[in-house]
C-alpha cells in the first residue's frame, strides 16, 4: 500500500514527500490537499490531519500542475477545463480556482486556490463476496455507502471478478477516470479481460454509446448523479442489459430519502443492492425487501 502513496507523492514538493512518507499512517492516506496560504492536509478514514509544513504557496501550486500534466500545454489546458487530471497510477487531481465561460460552458480556470490529490488503490478480492451473490443472483447491483468508505474500490474489483471470474463481457462509463483510470491509452487498474473502458464521456451518452458499439452484457458506472443518468440506464435495461453503480447513501432509508434515488428506485432497475457501512462491512440484499 506504501507503493501507491509514493507513486502519487511524486508530483509533490519534495519537502511535502519527505514529510508523507515518514508518517506512521502513509499507507493509510486517501488524499492530499492543498490550499493556498494554509498547511497540508492528508485524508485518513475521512478525517483530515494537518502536516508541520510551511504554507502552501503558488510556485507549489504549479509545480504540481506541471508534473501531473507533464509539462503539455494541450493536457494543461484540457485539465483547466474538465478541474481533474488522472496522472500515473490512477491517482486524480483536481483544482479549484476561478472558473472561465464562453456561454454556458466553462473553458478553462484561473487563479488557481487548491488542489487535492487522490490517492488511487486496487484491493484485489474485496468483492469476491459480493461476486458471489451476484453469480446467484445476476441482475443489476447498486452499491451504496457514505462517502470515503470505498465505493469504487468495490466496484472496481467487482468489474474484474465479473469479467475475469465469470467471463462477462463488461462496458465500463468512466466518466471521471477513476475506474479504470486510463493514461496514454492504457487502464491504470485491472478491470479484467473481458472489459471495455470508455473514459471521460457523460454517462448517459457513454451507455448509449457502449450498447451501440460494444455489445456489453454488464454496465459499470461510478456515482449516480443525474436523471439522465437513470435515463440511460432504463433505457439500456430495455436492451438486456445489466448495470453496477453507485451511489451516495449511508443505508437504505437514506436512499429513498432522496428524490433522485427515489426515482431510480422507482424505476425497478436495481433488484441486488449492496450495502458498505461505515466500519466497512459489506452485506448484499434484495432491492425488494
């Protein structure tokens, strides 16, 4: 686990490196962030802890920049636009600063204030179990939890165990990269053999898109956002087609708490959910019960 950290760490400041990977706790960070004229942070469980470092300051900030984008102007300005860049190993930057319009749309961003830096991991197995409720019971699985408990992190190793395991052909909507966290072409995670990733594309128009040309027989997409998102899915169920996602809901009665998972309940499109709780057991049940 101290390999993924170090990994991520390289785009850092070297001071800031030296600091992370001598903690007691570096296997264990989630993120780092950076804020303009204030310390370092580091995610652990959910909880951010400051680091003795001196105050962030703009150089760091670009120096940061610089190395996840490789120095390219064209990977720099496409990271202003979409406020994340997947670097080396799957590990995500985003940024905030102030945003730039042409219309409707943002272009780009300036004065950039504070970055986060994800640390991305693979834990091979963690859904073996879940994999074997979904061999019982094949049908489409939502998975939800608070955040910071590894919903994709389940999901991910779900997408392979159900293409390596079972041999199902998967299409993979990584909308934000972090699924497969493809760089240069190539998937930063194992997603499996029988998987195909298409990354960066919204969801609703990257099921259409994979049905169209892929002929999946699954569909895995992270953090269900949208109606159109739910759209989508319904209208690929139409085709055969069975779908993993997720979505945030410490449990079931927040799920239906909320107006846009009550219409996705509503819709009848999930019968499997699965269920990870803050001490991060995982349980499966019936979307029925």
């Amino acid at each position: 686990m101290l390999q993924e950290i170090r990994q991520a760490c390289s785009i850092c400041p070297r001071e800031v490196q030296d600091i992370v990977l001598h903690l007691p706790y570096a296997s264990q960070i989630e993120e780092i962030r950076f804020r303009t004229g204030q310390a370092v942070y580091v995610t652990v469980n959910g909880q951010e802890k400051c680091l003795q470092t001196a105050f962030v300051r703009n150089e760091w900030l670009e120096q940061i920049v610089a190395k996840a984008t490789g120095h390219a102007v064209y990977s720099a300005h496409q990271m202003l636009k979409n406020g994340f860049v997947t670097v080396a190993g799957g590990h995500r930057l985003g940024i905030c600063g102030t945003s730039i319009y042409q219309g409707n749309e943002i272009v780009g961003l300036k004065d950039i204030s504070s970055v986060n830096l994800r640390v991305a991991r693979q834990i091979r197995g963690i859904a073996a179990k879940t994999a074997d409720d979904l061999w019982l019971h094949p049908q489409s699985t939502l998975i939800i939890g608070a955040p910071g408990v590894g919903k994709t992190t389940l999901l991910r190793d779900l997408i392979r165990q159900l293409s390596d395991r079972f041999c199902r052909r998967i299409g993979v909507a990584d909308e934000r990269m972090e699924l497969g966290a493809c760089f240069n072409g190539m998937a930063q995670f194992d997603l499996g053999t029988h998987t195909d990733i298409l990354s960066g594309v919204k969801k609703e128009t990257a099921v259409e898109f994979l049905i169209r040309t892929m002929s999946p027989e699954w569909i895995a997409l992270d953090e269900i956002t949208a109606s159109g998102d739910i759209e989508a899915m319904l209208r690929g169920s139409y085709c055969g087609v069975n779908f993993i996602a997720t979505a945030h809901a410490a449990c079931r009665e927040e799920l239906q708490q909320r107006s846009l998972y009550r219409e996705l309940i509503n819709c009848g499109i999930f019968n499997n959910l699965v269920i990870i709780r803050h001490d991060r057991t995982i349980t499966t049940e019936r979307m029925s019960l």
